[in-house]
C-alpha cells in the first residue's frame, strides 16, 4: 500500500477490487484535520510553515488485515498541496490478488509557493517569485513576510544578498476569489554562504500558511587546468610554457586566481609500456575456432619473442605477477580531477572483473609453451576431412575462417612459431576447390570478392615455399587473382592496399607495388607530437580499418618495403602514443604490435638501451631521470609542485633527451578562479561550447546564436551545442558542462546515446551534464541538448572541462558564459 504524489507519478488504472479495505484515516481526512488545526492556530507562523514535500506519503508492504478483514493504518500527509494517488495491492495465502487505486487532495484556501532554482552560484543575480493563491470564494487581505536565513535557520542573511526591508517584510496582498499573485524578491548571491533557506509565510484575519525551502549556493570559484603535451625523439629538447601563468603577476590580469598544482611528467621506457598490457587471455569455455587461433597466434608470438630477447623475457616475468586482467589505474593521480568512483568506470580502473582463475598468463614463458601446445592441437580437432575450419568445432567448414585460419599460421611463421604442415596442406587444397568454384568462375567474372580476393593472394605470397600446399594455386591463378585486385587497387582500404603492395613486391612488380603503397602513405598525417596516422574511415568497425593492429601492419610493410623512415618512425610513435591514451586489452593484436616494434627496435639498435633525460623547470635545480633496461620505472615519473610554489618562477619548462628511442613529456597547470575565461584552452584535447535561442516563431525552428549582450525570456528554449576535438584517439573520457542556475534540462533522463558513430552516456545532474565517453576516437565531435529559461536574473555559467580518466595530465576547457534572463 503506498500514497504518492500524482504530479510526479503515473500509475496506470487497476481493475476495481472485488471488496474494498476500509482505512480508519484517509488522506481526505488527514487534510481536513491539517486544515482545521490550521484555522485553530491562526496567525501561529511556526505552526504553518510547510517543510517535509515528500514525494511519496507512506509505503506499507507488509501489512495484515485482521479477523473481520479490516486494515488500519496511521500515517502523517507530507506538506506539499497537491493531487495524491492511492494505491493499494492485496494478496491471499493461496496467491489470490485484489488491487484498488483512489485519488485525493489536500487543499489549503491560502497558499504561498516559493518558486526557486536548483541551485544559485556566487555572484549571480536572481529575480525570486513567491505565488500567492486564494482558493476560497471571499477575499482574502493581509502581508507577505520572507525571511533569508543561513544554514542554521537562525541568523539573517538578508543584508549579505543586498534585498531592501521593503521586498521582505510586511509585503500587503490582497486577493479576490480564486485569484493568484506573484510577489518577486531580487538579490545576488554572496559569497561564502553555503546553503540558504528561505522562509516565506502569508498571513491573513484568521489564517495563514508558509513554507521552508533549502536553496544551495554553489561556489563562484571554479578549478580549472592547463595542459601541454610534447613528444621527445632521440636525441631532443622541447619546451612547455604556459603563457597565463608567464603573466600572472601582471596587475591587469585575473587578480582573483590562486594557483594549486603543477605536475611535469615524463613517460620512458615505451615499449614496456606496451608490453605490460598483454599479460592476460580470458579462458573461454567455449571457445571457437578464431579464440583458438588467436590464442595460437598470442601464445606463440610471445614464446618467439622471448627466446630471440632475453631481457624482454626478464621484464615479461615483473609484468606476470599482476593479479588482474588490465592494467589498473585507479591508484590515486595528482593530475585528475574527478573521483573514479563518479565515473562509470571503477571496475575497469581495478583491472577488470574476471578472476585470475579465467585467466592465462601468457607473460609466463612456461604457461605460454603450454598454451601453445595445447590451442595447436585443438586446431588440429577442429579441422575437418574437407580440409576447410568451421565457425565452431562439428560445424560445416567455411572457406573464410579457414583463409583466416591459414592467415594466422602464415603469421606465426612470421614471428617464428613452429607450425605442422599437414594443416596447412589440406586447408590450401580445400580454399583452391572454392577458388575454382565460386572465385574464378563467378566472383571475378562479375567483380564481386574483391577483399576476399586480395586476402586471398596476399595469405599465398605469406608462406615461403610451395611445400606448405600453396602449389595447389598455379601461377596463372595467382597472377590472375593479382592482376584483378591491381585493376581496382584504388578502391582497396589502407589496409588491403598494403595487402595488395607486399604482394605485388614478392611477385616482382616493384614499381606497382611502391604505386599502390605511396598511395596510403601520402593520405597518412604526420605530425612531430602525435606520429604517423590516418583519417578515421566511415566504417571504422571493419576489422581492415585504421587499428593498433593496422599500424603494426603498416610497420612491418614499411619495414620491407624500405620506404619513408620517418613515416615509419612516426607510426611506431602512434602506437606509444595510442598506449598512453588508451586501455588496451590483451588480445592478439597487442601481441602483434608487440612483436612488430621489438622486431623495429631490434633493427634500430634501441632494445636493451638505458634512457635518460633532464627537467629544468624554472628557476629550479635541473632534475635527471635514468632509466635501466632490466627494471621497468618509466611510467609516470611526476614532480610536483603545491599552492604557492607554483608561480610564474616555474616557467619554461625545459626537457632535454640525450639517447635514441621516443619518450613523452606533459605539464598540468591547476588553478582557481572566479574570472571566466574568455577562451578555450586546449590541446590534445580541445572544448568549445555555444548557445543558441530556439526562434519557433516561424514555420521551421531558427537557431540564432546568443550573446552576453542578448537577452532571453522566462520560457526561451535554449540549445546547447558543444563541440569535443581529439587529435589522437582517447578512452575513459570525462566532458562536464555546467549549467546556469536559472536554466532547467528539458530532458530529465539520464540515459545512453549512439550518434556520429560515437557511444558514450549522458547523465543529467542538478548543476550540469555529464558526458562519458569509454571510446573516443580522433576526430571532432559536436553534441546538443536543450534547456528552458526558468528563473530571471543573470547567471554564471562556468567553462564545460574534458579530462580522461585514464590519461589525466591531459585536460581541457571552453571559453565562460554570462546569460541574463527577463521576465
């Protein structure tokens, strides 16, 4: 049995029950008898002030009726004037049901209501409405009284929000028969306060009502944070400098701002950054034939790897030793500014949920020779009298997982895996009867399969020699598989191109093969911070598309086709960057891009290499940082600096890297202030945010931007649309935007959202909007939602902040706002 109220909560009619429960008190009675005991106390303000509005009067899930069938229940109405709904739900020992639902009222012939915002923040100026209703049939005279008070509900604060005598007390109404008057009350918020609560009481001959509100104030003073970022190659010397905090002793600036952090950090040692993010495969317990493979192909890179690199066994031995799947990094940051546990990533920041007991340690040389053995002879099972891997093991064969499953062995070739044979021979011979049966006769007649096609041929030119099956396929077909994917090179993915070019360079075709491998370079972004990358593809899901995976691939083409080193570089850059940014699983590819940049660093003499580097910040002593190829301390070497040993004294900031291989620098400048900035401030990461007014005056709906010279009316619909910027691709990502205190969310669902190919979750909280973004890949995004002008007055609205999560030396803002609202 519960009573709620109706203008908050829809229930849907329930059939009539069969008998009614009779109540010994009723809604309509408990409202009768407030009504009354208000009549009784006239002008008794204390004994009239209205302060419990529950939205729900009472619940009673366990109630017993007695031997007449009778239940009686007691309970106190909460003070809100409104429609309440009944509902009440019977149920008997042999499960019988009866339900009944009643409406009823409570209702006072004097009414005062205050009418305020969420929340108001330091500094903003409000225009308060208090509605006064008569829903009697006579008039009623008499005085309005508003009292501001502080937190203890005691002490006047009216003269710290600048209010007249004149608008709080003794205010005269006099109100005809069912008629309403709204008295407004101006002020501007001080500092300092913390909580307001407002009294407002009517009074009359012989009755009086009143009601008691919270109203929170919010600090004017808001955190904020700077962020640079640099990439140190080889031998290199780059500078940070935050220009704001160089001039922040200059009397024309923000005399309002205090600093609180600076943190200078360095990440070395890349590779064991990399390689720290594999140890675990989940155990699948049914796991089909691509799992199988993959595991294969994990297993058997790392167990390659090891016996080629001792000392990267060494270190693979300190990583194997963590208990959870992923990297954790819940581990407290002097970079971030929003607790993990108010994001919706607080397993993930722990490392994940499965138990080590469903995980493999494939960093354990012994469990992965093990596991190699072992998803080996599951192929061997899985592979049936045609020659051809099913989807699952016992199912019907299918020539793509068997191409991707011969794919994988040429792969494990490459790394130097041992691989049977006799596999590889029966696979061959059955993807050759599908050549014959569907390819060549239909496919590429009609220019169908041309990925497959491609695939097809490149998986071929993988093996060494004939001895592995591959001889099944003539040199007629194979050239003319390649003579067709030539012909429609310019409509292959990246990837596939660089398919098709490794391809052409094995059967000769060098002038062709550089032709279609230039093409995919000369579309990849260079820049000397973020690497060697490509523009995000519309369909970026396809496993061929721009990866970590891909880029290891790109690598290893580059590598054999002798081109661009400094492309190359660039690319071995953007997997160390991707790294920093991002939550990587451990999954095949990241065994492959494993394997790929210890093969690089092998080649470039940078494996096994002590890095150092030197921190002048300021004035202060210069810091130097060695690291030791046998230990791995390179991840998040911080210096930090506290309150007021953050000054323009700190600046520039100086990095000197003295031996080969990639490194990272960042610089966190966090501060307070009450001035909003008039721009945004980013850099990885960049936010800006508009508002727009909603015109519906004409047929279609306008847009027409706002400015702070512009005013909007009580009942405007307003826009929001913000854009998010990010040069390189991001996990676990935080945008906050705050909203202004007389605005309200027209939207009041919190709830997950797909659009521009991006997933993330909008959460909506009294102050402002959530964006959490678990992916974010690189590009620009632009999201909108709306609010409705509520409260007059003109407000401060604060700059909208991107941080990740997982990379929090890296953050950004948008420029402030200022909005005014007229009645």
């Amino acid at each position: 049995m519960a009573a709620t109220k109706q203008e908050k909560t829809k229930l849907e009619s329930a059939k009539q029950a069969p008998a009614e429960m009779p109540l010994s008190s009723s809604i309509a009675e408990q409202s009768q008898e407030k009504d009354s005991e208000a009549k009784a106390s006239t002008n008794n303000e204390a004994d009239n002030v209205r302060s419990n509005f529950s939205e729900t009067a009472f619940f009673f899930p366990n109630l017993v009726n007695d031997a007449d069938g009778n239940v009686t229940i007691k309970f106190q109405v909460p003070d809100s004037v409104t429609s309440w709904t009944l509902w009440l739900q019977g149920l008997t020992k042999d499960l019988m049901t009866a339900s009944s639902t009643k409406q009823s009222q409570t209702v006072k012939d004097l009414l005062i209501r205050p009418y305020l915002p969420r929340f108001l923040r330091e500094g903003d100026k409000a225009d308060l409405r208090f509605v006064l209703n008569n829903s009697s049939d006579k008039q009623i005279d008499g005085s309005i009284t508003i009292d501001l008070l502080e937190n203890d509900q005691k002490t006047d604060a009216s003269m710290r929000f600048k209010v007249s005598k004149t608008q709080l007390k003794a205010v005269p109404f006099s109100l005809a028969a069912k008629k309403s008057f709204t008295h407004q009350v101006k002020l501007q918020t001080p500092a300092g306060l913390g909580n307001l609560v407002i009294k407002a009481v009517a009074t009359a001959k012989n009755q009086s009502d009143g009601e008691l509100r919270k109203l929170p104030i919010l600090p004017g003073r808001f955190h904020l944070a700077q962020s640079k970022f640099v990439t140190l190659k080889n031998k290199d010397s780059r500078v940070l400098e935050f220009k704001d905090l160089s001039l922040s002793r200059d009397s024309n600036k923000d005399q309002s701002l205090i600093n609180e952090r600076m943190v200078v950090q360095v990440d070395a040692q890349l590779f064991y950054s990399v390689l720290s993010a594999l140890p675990y495969l989940i155990n699948y317990p049914y796991e089909c034939i691509e799992q199988t493979l993959n595991r294969f192909i994990s297993t058997g890179i790392m167990t390659s790897l090891f016996s080629k690199y001792p000392s990267v066994e060494k270190m693979a031995k300190d990583f194997s030793s963590r208990k959870t799947q992923f990297e954790s990094f819940a581990a407290p940051d002097p970079n971030r500014q929003m607790s993990l546990e108010e994001t919706p990533w607080v397993n993930e920041s722990k490392g994940g949920k499965e138990s080590t007991d469903d995980l493999i340690n494939i960093l354990d040389s012994r469990i992965a020779k093990r596991q190699l053995a072992d998803s080996l002879t599951k192929l061997e099972k899985g592979q049936t009298s045609l020659g051809g891997f099913p989807w699952f093991s016992g199912g019907p064969p299918s020539p793509y997982i068997t191409l991707y499953v011969v794919y994988g062995f040429s792969k494990a070739l490459e790394f130097g895996v041992d691989v049977p044979k006799p596999i590889i021979q029966k696979a061959w011979s059955y993807l050759h009867k599908h050549y014959i049966s569907e390819i060549s006769s239909t496919c590429m007649a009609r220019n169908f399969c041309l990925e497959f096609i491609t695939f097809l041929n490149y998986v071929l030119s993988n093996y060494p020699d004939t001895s592995w099956g591959s001889d099944v396929f003539s040199d007629a077909d194979r050239k003319k598989m390649l003579d067709f994917s030539f012909k429609h090179w310019k409509e292959h993915s990246p990837y596939l191109k660089g398919y098709l070019s490794l391809t052409l360079k094995r059967a000769n075709r060098l002038p062709e093969a550089k032709l279609v491998w230039d093409s995919v370079m000369d579309s990849a972004k260079y820049n000397a911070d973020e690497g060697t990358h490509w523009a995000r593809e519309d369909r970026s899901w396809l496993w061929y598309n721009d990866t970590i995976e891909t880029h290891a691939f790109a690598l290893r083409t580059l590598m054999e086709l002798g081109s661009d080193n400094t492309k190359r570089d660039g690319l071995v850059q953007w997997l160390f960057l991707n790294k920093k940014l991002n939550h990587w699983q451990s999954t095949r590819a990241t065994s492959e891009v494993v394997y790929s940049l210890a093969h690089y660093l092998s080649k470039t003499n940078q494996i096994d290499q002590k890095e150092s580097v030197t921190i002048k910040i300021g004035k202060e002593k210069p810091v130097e940082l060695e690291f030791s190829p046998d230990k791995y301390t390179g991840k998040k070497n911080q210096i930090v600096f506290e309150g007021d040993k953050v000054g323009p004294d700190l600046m520039p900031i100086r990095i000197n890297k003295t031996t080969p291989g990639f490194m990272f620098a960042s610089a966190n400048w966090q501060f307070s202030t009450e001035k909003l900035p008039k721009d945004a401030v980013g850099d990885l990461l960049s936010v800006t945010r508009k508002y727009f007014l909603r015109d519906k005056s004409h047929k279609e709906v306008l847009l027409k931007p706002i400015t702070e010279s512009e005013q909007i009316k009580v009942g405007d619909e307003i826009e929001v649309h913000i854009s998010l910027r990010s040069k390189s691709p991001v996990e676990y990502v935080h945008l906050r935007d705050p909203r202004g205190a007389g605005f309200e969310p027209v939207d009041m669902n919190s709830s997950h959202k797909w659009n521009l190919g991006l997933y993330w979750y909008e959460e909506i909280r009294d102050s402002g909007t959530n964006f959490f973004f678990e992916n974010l890949p690189a590009g620009e995004y632009n999201f909108k939602y709306r609010l409705r002008a509520a409260t007059a007055g003109e407000f401060k609205v604060s700059p909208a902040t991107v941080q990740p999560m997982y990379a929090p030396e890296l953050s950004a803002y948008s420029a402030g706002n200022r909005l005014v609202i007229t009645n």
